[in-house]
C-alpha cells in the first residue's frame, strides 16, 4: 500500500492511527464478538458509545451544560432547511451574511420557509473577503443571524462573530470545526457535517441552545424536530452506527494529541507555511484572498499560467499529492489541510510546488 496525502475538500483526509483501529476491530468490536456495523442501536454497547461521544464532545468543544448536543443526518444540506423550521415561522425574518458558495446556497434553501435578508455580502468582490461589521444591515427582531465561519470553495474564514445584540448566531462551521478552541455560548446553533474534520459522511453535529430547542414556531413531523431528537439522545431514528464510532475515535484522537488548543497550532503552523511559499514565489502562485481572512482549513490558488493545471495535477497526484484541483468556481488548485494533515504533508506540496516553478519556469 502506498497511502498518499490527501488534500480533499471532503469526505477528507482521516488520522491514519484512526483508521488502523477502526480496520483492527471491524470484524469485532469492544467484546460483543460482532462489528459495530451489526449490533443494536439499542443496545448497551452502542449506548455507551453514544453517551461517550457525547460527552468527548461537549468536553473538547467546552460546551456549555444549557446547551444539546446532537448526532443527525441529512448533512449540513439538510439543515440549511431544518434550522429555519426550528426556528422560524413562515412569517419571520432571518438574516444570513453571505460570504462564498455554502452561505449562498443557505440562503437559497431557507427562502421557501422563511423571509430571508442577506445583510451583507461579498460577492461584488468575488467572495476575497468578509464584509465589515459597520455594512451589515441587521433586520430588527430577526429569528436568528445565520453565518459561515469558513468558505471551503473560496478560501475565506472569520474566527469571531461582531456583537449582534440579542439576535440568536447560527453558525454552519463544516469546515472548521474543532480546528480551534470556540467560545460556544456566542452561539445559538453551531452545526457541522462530520466530513472533514469530525470522521466520515452521513453524521451532522448540532449544538443548540435549550431555549432556542424549546421553541415551536411552526408544526413539524419529529423527526424534523430537533426537540424531539434531544429528547432521545440522537437516537430517534437508527443512527448511522459506523459514522458514530469512527467520529468518536476521532474525538479520542483530537484529545490525545493536546485538544483544540493543540489542534489549533498545528493548523496555523501549516496554512503558515503554505501561504508563505505562495506569497514568495514571486507570481507563480496566487492566492486571491485577503490575508486577514485567509482559510487555515482551505487554501485556493492558481498558477501564474493556467495552461498549466493538467501538468501540475498530473504530477503532484505521481507524487502522492492528492485530490488538489481546485473548484469549478474558482478554478486553479485548492489544498485542504484540516486537522488530519500532518505538517509534513504541507512540507511535501510545498517542496513539490518549488520544484515544479523550477522545472515549468
């Protein structure tokens, strides 16, 4: 086996010691002589699971005990829909900043269930940056403000929401969640497909206020109700039993290696040194994002010359660099370092991307 590094906007790389267990106990998990894919979501076993997850999470995260932590499906997709039928009636208003493709698209699901107002966007400026606080245009007495801390396609990332009064923060944080520490009482919603930090497609983090779960602004079928998920541990429905354990690995991975706070450092001593070889190659490589809001999870550049990519693509992937090409969106290339990527992953492309202004002039 030849394992390259793998540079996926999503599904993502995955920690390999992760992996390795995860192959080591398929065919039997803990002591219940079966997979976990086989036993009962009932069970004691899987219970037990559930309830460590749980807690590694509110405990990694430091979430506080006023607020539910949930498992669901659906992926983040699904809840550009769902969060507004929890929290909005068909004649409320929500706010949603826009900043790239994820944000837009928030926008575009939410439009059949309540009154959208984009209060600021980024678009005039191709998404490159995050509009200043003093251009939001907040609607008064909005059912929630929704963001998108980080932009996997464009490259933009904020760390901190500016003060929006009393307005509830939901937060789609996909793509950077538990790369740092988060002050989660900020927060109304804070919500993230598993993918790409967290472990593998087909389980979705909620992290909800309990007076924003108690709310019913509309009727609902439970199983679009997040109070009734709450209400059973994230086990209303059969769960997605193999996403569940190989997130908590993932979980117990994260705090091996010193937690957020560790996690953080990492993070910023890698985009650090890939920004830093695109910055200096004099034009070969281009990143178009300002840096105060430049991604420690995606970086997007292009090549000087566009005729390029296909040499580009075709050698870096020889050399086991992985899943680079950037987004139709946005063309040229796109390298997502989360948590997983080592540091010396990022050293490979950067050695890779010298060697080939060297040799392609």
């Amino acid at each position: 086996m030849s394992r390259g590094y793998n540079f996926s906007a999503g599904p993502s790389m995955l920690p390999e010691p992760v992996l390795r267990r995860a192959q080591e106990e398929l065919l039997e998990w803990g002591g219940e002589r079966a997979s976990v894919l086989e036993v009962s979501h009932r069970g004691k076993a899987f219970v037990a699971l559930n309830d460590k997850l749980e807690a590694d999470l509110r405990r990694l995260l430091g979430v506080p005990s006023n607020y539910a932590v949930l498992f669901l499906q659906g992926g983040a997709t699904q809840h550009f829909a769902q969060i507004p039928m929890n929290l909005a009636g068909p004649d409320d208003s929500a706010d949603y900043l826009v900043t790239g493709h994820w944000s837009t698209k928030a926008v575009a699901e939410a439009k059949t269930l309540v009154k959208t107002h984009v209060v600021a966007t980024g678009e005039a400026g191709k998404f490159t940056s995050v509009p200043e606080r003093a251009q939001w245009q907040l609607t008064p007495g909005a059912a929630y403000l929704h963001v998108t801390p980080n932009e996997t396609i464009q490259g933009v990332e904020f760390e901190e929401v500016p003060d929006v009064g009393d307005v509830p923060v939901v937060a789609d944080m996909s793509s950077n969640i538990l790369s740092r520490p988060v002050d989660v009482s900020r927060y109304g919603i804070i919500y993230a497909g598993a993918q790409k930090n967290m472990g593998a497609a087909g389980l979705t983090l909620l992290v909800i206020r309990d007076d924003l779960l108690a709310h019913k602004p509309r009727p609902l079928p439970n199983i679009l109700t997040y109070a009734a998920h709450a209400k059973e541990k994230s086990l209303l429905n059969t769960p997605p039993a193999f996403a569940f354990y190989l997130t908590a690995l993932v979980l117990e991975w994260i705090d091996a290696q010193g937690g957020l706070a560790e996690m953080a450092r990492r993070n910023r001593a890698k985009t650090d040194m890939l920004y830093a070889a695109i910055d200096g190659s004099n034009g070969y490589y281009r990143n178009p994002v300002d840096p105060r809001y430049r991604s420690r999870m995606n970086v997007p550049f292009t090549l000087h010359d566009a005729a390029l990519d296909e040499a580009f693509l075709s050698e870096s992937k020889a050399a086991g660099l992985l899943t680079l090409k950037g987004h139709k969106a946005v063309g040229g290339m796109r390298a997502s370092i989360y948590n997983a990527m080592p540091l010396e992953g990022v050293r490979a492309l950067v050695d890779f991307m010298g060697d080939f202004a060297r040799r392609h002039g």
